[in-house]
C-alpha cells in the first residue's frame, strides 16, 4: 500500500495513531489540519498531504482552529532515515536559531548549509527556518490557549523578538489577534501552578511503567515523586525553579508546572520535559518491531506505551551511572542523595509550592562539574576509584573534552567517554540512551538485561548483542521493556 493511500485511509477513519505524523492541507479552504480533525472530511480532490506543519505553512495554509495542530504530538526527533535531520530538530527544539543562523546549525552539524536545506526538506518538506517559524508559533497559540499570561509574556515566552511582530505572525497567519483568539479558547486545563501548560503525547503511553522507574532514581532533595507527580528542582538562566509533571489521562496529555520559572524560559523548559518523559516516541512503530523477538513479544503483551526517560543534564545522569556501577539502584540512589545534599546548592521552594514544604523534598539543586571537578567526596561512602573517575569526568566536561550536545553522532561520544578511566561500555550506552536519546543505544552487559532474557541457560554479552540485532532500531527501549520485567534492575 503506497503512502498517499495509508495515509488517506487514516484521514477518512480518523485514525489516531497518525496523529502528529502528517498534516492535511484543505484546497479549498486554505488550512490545514490533523488526521483526527472532527470536521467533516473534504474530497480527496482537494486535499494534500505534508509530513509535517512546517511544511503546511510553506506551502500557504493556515492551521485549523478547531483540530488545533500545535496540539498534535511532536514528531519524533529520529523520524525519517536521517541522523542529521534527527540532531538537527533537537537542536531547533532547543532554540539554536533563536539567535543562530542556518549556517552556524550546519556547522554544529558537521555538514553545509545547503545540505542541511536539502535534508530538512527530504524529510519534513520544510526549511529548518521554517520549522523553528512554526513550533515558536504553536507553541504561542498553546500558551494563549491554556495561560492567563499576559501577551507580552507570551511574546517573550514563544521567542518573538518584539510584541509586535508576535500580532502580525498570528494576524498573518490566523487572520485574528492574538487577544481575539483568547477570548474565544477553549477552557483551560486546572492545573495547580500559577504557569502551567499541557504537553500532548503521542499514544499509547504507559506513564505508570515511567513514573515507577523515575521514583526509583530519583535523587534526594533534587527530585521527588510523589502523589503521582515528578517533580525536580532545575537551573534556568542560573536562576532555580521546579518543573512539576503530572498526567492527564484523559486529555492524553502531561500537565508541566512551572514554579519560580521566568516566562524568556519557558519553551526551552517545554521541550526539555518532552524529550525527559520521551512523550514523542512512536509507540506503535517500536512495539511493531520489538515484537518479532519472543521474550519481547511476551512482555508486550500486557506492557504498551513504553517510554525511555531522558534527563534534565548529561553530566548528572553521568555521575549517577558511576554511582550505578555494581551496585543497586537503591544504594546508587542513596550516594546520589548524599553528594547533592554536600554540594549542591541550595534552592528556596517558590512561593506556589510554599504551601506543600512538609511533603517535599527540594532543598538543593545538583552540583555542576566545576564543583565536582575538585570534590573530595570523603564520608559518603563512595569507594575511591568510583570517588576518581566522577572527577574525570567532571574535569573532562570542564576543558570542554566531553559535552552531552544533541548535535554529535552519539558513536563518536560513547567512544570520548570509554576513553576515561573508569568508563566502560555500559556506562556509556546508558547516558548515550537517555542523555542524548539515542534510541538505538543498548548496554548489553548490564546483569539485568542478561537475567531478563534468560531462558533454561546463561546469556552471554556478546550472544545478547546478536540477539538484539533483529531490535534496531529501537534497543534502548527493548532495553527498558526488560528491565520492567524485573525489581530494582538498570540504571
């Protein structure tokens, strides 16, 4: 079946898991809309298909106001064959040309400028120009819809440079101000905080599985679950804050409050959390896969939506993998505790939490590597040689030889890290899993994942590694599939 059919059949049915995946552009309306879109569907005669809203923009549609495409899941970062195209959304989705050009991302990229164009429009039919237009413009239309901020914390919020060039995007492209759309929102999501948005994902999303693994990892006094909520203290242009996540199951949705967070940060932070709770990852393509290999295909069965968590830093997640090594993730956790609660620095709860201080446990965020670089680490119980190689690193990412940057090959950084003493295979894979969300990436030594397979005889690394062959690219996530399977393993 070709494309253009799938995809047709999907827009007539309205098929959900093709939301976010691709858009329709109405011919004879001038917009364009999600596959799911509750109107009734226009002739195939009239309707075009774009792999993303970028493209849809270019090609001279508006978005529809009743479907609402800004609250369509995001297209996974890794979506189409290309690497480059993969890195390069990460980037975007990080602001890089905010105050970048196209240039300076293609060089970050390791390729020209023109290829770089010729990529983005391969894949997503759009320009990497147009692609950072559209998410600051969706993202505005998301914070209009479900905030009370005033416009011009909006603006500001959304990226625009000036509160006037934000009412003539949105005049040029809905036909309608910016204050005109609010008054006719849809009413907002009750969300606790004074600032808080809601992240669709894209379905099945097993947030049970992933708030369990989070609260088994999650280091005292910098990150807490509780009442079915994450909630971890963060550094936002050096000023602290916490981000508060909690699920909407039925607005398939992920409610993000924002605690003392200044509004300039707020779509850094956004996309930051969709890429820690992996709220993009195509579900149903990963299970497809995974599901050929029979002790997988057993464990889907009553196992959906599974996510592989990211992080808010690469150099934390860094050191709790040290922390990790032969050791259980209750004492890894425990020394976590011990080193934030040392050298951290500590935070005051922001006022919309003050109210909750007796429950919480948030007092500090996690020390950077110019701290650790010089740590002694004495009376936490940390054996030396683990004591040794946090400084490494530490001094490794303070020279600037080590960086958890989206845009390089995550081959080439498993390879810089290996190359410090006390780094090993495993420990790499596992921050290259969910630091850079690579999806591909596998710790095939962990002692987890070598019991989980094991079937009436002892695994080996090197026969788990040719298993898993048949898994890519999705063994990051066969990965977590496995260690679901077991108590208190990975990581």
């Amino acid at each position: 079946m070709q494309q253009h059919e799938i995809y047709e059949r999907a827009r007539l049915s309205r098929d959900a898991r093709f939301d976010g995946q691709f858009f329709v552009g109405v011919r004879t309306t001038g917009i364009y809309c999600r596959p799911i879109c509750p109107a009734v569907p226009p002739k195939s005669e009239n309707v075009a298909f774009y792999p993303s809203a970028a493209a849809a923009c270019e090609a001279g549609f508006r978005p529809c106001l009743r479907c609402r495409p800004e609250c369509a899941p995001g297209t996974p970062a890794w979506s189409g064959t290309s690497t480059t195209v993969r890195r390069g959304l990460r980037l975007i989705s990080g602001g890089a040309l905010d105050d970048g050009s196209i240039e300076q991302l293609a060089e970050r990229l390791g390729v020209t400028s023109r290829h770089l164009r010729r990529l983005f429009s391969k894949h997503l039919g759009a320009s990497p120009l147009a692609v950072a237009h559209t998410q600051r413009l969706h993202f505005a239309k998301r914070l209009i819809d479900q905030t009370n901020l005033p416009m011009t914390h909006v603006a500001t919020a959304a990226g625009y440079g000036s509160v006037r060039r934000f009412n003539d995007t949105f005049r040029k492209t809905y036909g309608r101000s910016p204050r005109d759309l609010r008054r006719d929102r849809i009413e907002p999501f009750d969300c606790d905080s004074a600032l808080s948005v809601r992240l669709p994902y894209r379905q099945p999303f097993d947030w049970a599985a992933l708030l369990e693994f989070l609260r088994g990892r999650a280091t005292p006094a910098a990150e807490q679950v509780i009442g079915g909520s994450y909630l971890r203290t963060v550094l936002v242009d050096d000023q602290p804050g916490v981000i508060e996540c909690r699920h909407d199951e039925p607005g398939a949705s992920i409610c993000l409050s924002l605690h003392g967070i200044a509004t300039p940060g707020v779509f850094n932070v956004v996309q930051r959390v969709r890429e820690i709770l992996d709220l993009d990852a195509p579900a149903v393509d990963i299970e497809e896969t995974l599901r050929a290999d029979e002790r997988l295909g057993e464990l889907l069965k009553n196992k959906h939506g599974i996510r592989v968590p990211g992080a808010w830093d690469g150099f934390e997640l860094t050191v709790r993998a040290i922390l990790g090594q032969q050791v259980s993730v209750k004492a890894a956790t425990t020394l976590a505790g011990r080193i934030v609660r040392r050298y951290g620095s500590p935070v005051d709860l922001p006022a919309s939490l003050a109210g909750r201080a007796d429950e919480l446990d948030l007092g500090r965020v996690f020390p950077p590597a110019q701290k650790l670089a010089r740590a002694r680490f004495n009376r936490i119980g940390l054996v030396r040689s683990r004591a040794e190689t946090i400084r490494r690193v530490a001094s490794a990412v303070v020279r600037g030889d080590i960086s958890f940057d989206s845009a390089q090959d995550p081959l080439a950084f498993c390879e810089a890290l290996t190359s410090i003493r006390g780094i090993g295979d495993w420990t790499a894979q596992y921050v290259a899993m969910r630091a850079l969300k690579y999806p591909d990436a596998f710790p095939a030594s962990d002692l987890g994942l070598l019991k989980a397979v094991r079937s009436t005889r002892k695994t080996s690394a090197v026969e788990l590694e040719r298993r898993a062959e048949s898994w890519r690219p999705w063994r990051a996530y066969a990965a977590m599939l496995l260690w679901g399977s077991l108590s208190g393993s990975g990581g």
